[in-house]
C-alpha cells in the first residue's frame, strides 16, 4: 500500500538533510505477525548505529530464536516524525548518543501498510545500555559490515514455531528481518554510504 501524503513529505525532507534512500518494496508471505499487524505504527526506524571501532551495533531479545541478533529497530507511531521516533528509540534502546549521516533505505512491504526506515548513526558519546526494561534485551554484539548477510541467513532459518510473543510465526518474521540486513549490506557496501567513521 503507498505510504500517506504526510510520510512522503517527511521522507522528501530527510532525503534533503541526509541523503536520497534506496527504495525498496517486498513482498511477505505467510501469516501475519508483529510488528507489521501492530495498530499503533505505520513503520519502524532501523538503527544502524556504528560504534566507535566502527563495527554495527546488533542486539538479540530474551524471548527470540537462538542466535537471532540483529539491527535495532523501533516503531514509528501515528502524528510522530520519522526522525522523532529514530531520536527517541535510540535513546530507549541503546542508551548512546549518536549523530545521523545517512538516510540508507526505506523498505515498504505488500500487503501491508508499514515500512521500515534505515539509517546510518555513529556513536559520539553515552554508555551502552537499553533504558526500556520493556524492551527485554538479552545481549548485544557488534559486528563487521560484511556479517550482515550471515545475519539475514540465520533470521531466514528463524524456527517454523508459532509464538504469541509475536502473534504469529518465527520463521516468517525470521524472513522478514532480514530484508532490512540485505539492503543495508547493499547500500554500505556500493558506496552509497560512509563507510568510514565520521
């Protein structure tokens, strides 16, 4: 479905601040699940925050698959800017200051009304930490740029197990998350981005 008036308006002005993003719709098969069925978002940040040894910050949650780390995500809600939200879930869930430098990629998903917003945020200060208990981060673990796609390849092979903690199916979420791994390996890695700390 394509994303309201307002949220293009929004994105136009962040391509001008940060750069024009990649542009991406996938489809998603299989059952619904959250976060796409989730009423109170129409999307998700996607926080590709590269520490100081300019490695990618990856997190896994204490309820999810084993081996299931992955990028930070959080929801954007309905009436909040894009970069709001980015400003807000980065504080909740990492707890580290950052700076934005690139708008990497949106990512809309057919049938649903929701998309994933990609950006590049390197670290600048504070103390890694998640200051949402609600959260319910388990661990989390820097990685290389390269080790996206094995990230993706292990989100892929996420359990065929139904959970109520995401109201559906692990290995369709599985795939899902990993959209967002490629695309970013993508643009990162074919000079779209920095690749260096700024």
């Amino acid at each position: 479905m394509p994303l309201a008036p307002a949220i293009e308006a929004d994105i136009a002005a962040l391509a001008a601040r940060y750069g024009a993003p990649r542009r991406i719709t996938a489809a998603l098969d299989g059952k619904p699940f959250n976060p796409v069925t989730q009423s109170d978002r129409y999307g998700e940040v996607c926080m590709v925050v590269r520490r100081r040894n300019g490695r990618l910050l990856t997190a896994i949650k204490t309820f999810y698959p084993a081996g299931c780390f992955r990028l930070l995500t959080g929801g954007v809600a309905h009436g909040e800017t894009i970069e709001a939200a980015l400003n807000r879930e980065v504080e909740e869930e990492t707890g580290l200051q950052t700076v934005i430098r690139r708008f990497l990629a949106v990512v809309e998903y057919h049938p649903y009304a929701f998309a994933t917003f990609a950006f590049l945020l390197d670290e600048c200060g504070g103390t890694l930490g998640s200051r949402d208990p609600h959260e319910r981060i388990g661990a989390f673990r820097d990685i290389d740029v390269s080790e996206l796609p094995t990230l993706a390849t292990t989100l892929e092979a996420a359990p065929d197990r139904n959970d109520h903690e995401i109201d559906g199916n692990w290995r369709d979420w599985g795939r899902f998350r990993a959209i967002v791994h490629r695309v970013v390996y993508d643009v990162l890695t074919d000079g779209a981005a920095d690749s260096t700390p700024g």
